[in-house]
C-alpha cells in the first residue's frame, strides 16, 4: 500500500472503534440504574488544580486514625478531559478506623439539586465500598448518603441527595467516603463529580 492509502485504512479503522464505542457507557450503580437526565452542574472535573484534602491522624480528636492517605491530581485515568482524583488508602489495624475520605471545603446551595454523579474508577481486583455525604448547616451536620459497593473496573456512581433529610442550602464541605471492604493498601479514582436536578 501507498503511504497516503495506509493514512487513510488507519483514519478509516479508528473511526469505526470510535464509532463502535458508546460515549461513557459505564455500568451505573447506587440509587439509580442509569445516568439521571436532568439538568447537569459540573462540581469538579480535576482539569483545573487540587481542591482536596484527605482525613488522616488529623481526624484522631474524632475517633482512630482513617485509611486516607492523599488525593492528588493524576493523568493516570481520566473519564472525562485529561485528569482525575486519585484517593489512596491502606489496610486497617487494630486500632485505626475501617474508612477513609477526601473532602473539598466550599459554600454550595444544593437545595434544588436531586442527584450526585460520578465516575469511579477501581483498579483492584477486589471491591471498595464508597459513597459521598455532605456537611451542611452552619453547625456542620453529617448528611451522608447510601453506600455502594464498587467492583473492579469502572462505573457511575449515582446518589440520591433526598436521602439527607436536612437542609441542603448551605453546604459547607464534600466527603468523598470509602470503607474498607477487603482488607488491602489501594487506591480508586474519580472524575466528572457533577450535580443532576
Ligand atoms: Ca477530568
């Protein structure tokens, strides 16, 4: 084959993977078993900078030591643009705490809002348990949502913010949760943290 004819069989094969492939088709997992579809705010896609921090010995004054070890930045894998957030964690002992999170700290008003959406992406070949819970009010107060337990591989999570019955007009910080479901040193990572009405 000619140089230009080889161009143009490569053109035309990527175009038919990329055909063949539906836009982030992933297994949809939570409250929900599929992408709610209504209007859609982007919380953080990870492009743009580090706004996380993790729970570590710092949390003691509330109980033993989490699992969380960082959240950082990564191009490792990304579900949506180039970067996602990469949560480490490991093992539990005797005397640490069974969970772990990563928490950004803001004002939002959520009090319209239905659904947290996100992708998550879990390397290991054993589950994880995760889930998302606001603190609200002034005060600070806990509102956690269901847990689910993410497989191997990726999925979207969905989570319904009705769960939480306080109000969800001022929200103070966002907690990425995981607990332990196996025993084991890991990461999981997440992209596209976005809100559905
Ligand atoms: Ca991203």
């Amino acid at each position: 084959m000619t140089s230009f004819s080889k161009m143009v069989s490569k053109i035309t094969l990527g175009l038919l993977l990329f055909m063949s492939l539906p836009a982030f088709a992933f297994d949809v997992i939570g409250d929900l078993d599929h992408i709610p579809t209504g209007s859609t705010t982007v919380i953080d896609d990870f492009e743009k900078g580090n706004y996380w921090i993790w729970a570590a010995f710092d949390f003691e004054e509330w109980g033993p030591s989490k699992l969380s070890t960082s959240a950082r930045v990564t191009s490792q894998w990304a579900s949506q643009g180039k970067q996602s957030l990469e949560c480490r964690f490991i093992e539990s002992s005797a005397t640490s705490a069974n969970d772990g999170m990563y928490f950004m700290d803001y004002l939002w008003n959520f009090a319209s809002e239905r659904y947290i959406v996100v992708d998550v992406y879990n390397p290991q070949d054993k589950p994880i348990n995760f889930s998302v819970a606001l603190q609200v009010t002034d005060n600070w107060n806990w509102g956690g949502m269901h847990t689910v337990v993410v497989e191997p591989g990726v999925h979207t999570v969905v989570l319904d913010l009705n769960v939480i019955k306080k109000p969800r007009d001022i929200v103070r910080r966002i907690n990425l949760c995981y607990s332990e479901n196996t025993k084991m040193n890991g990461h999981f990572y997440v992209d596209n943290l976005r809100l559905v009405k």
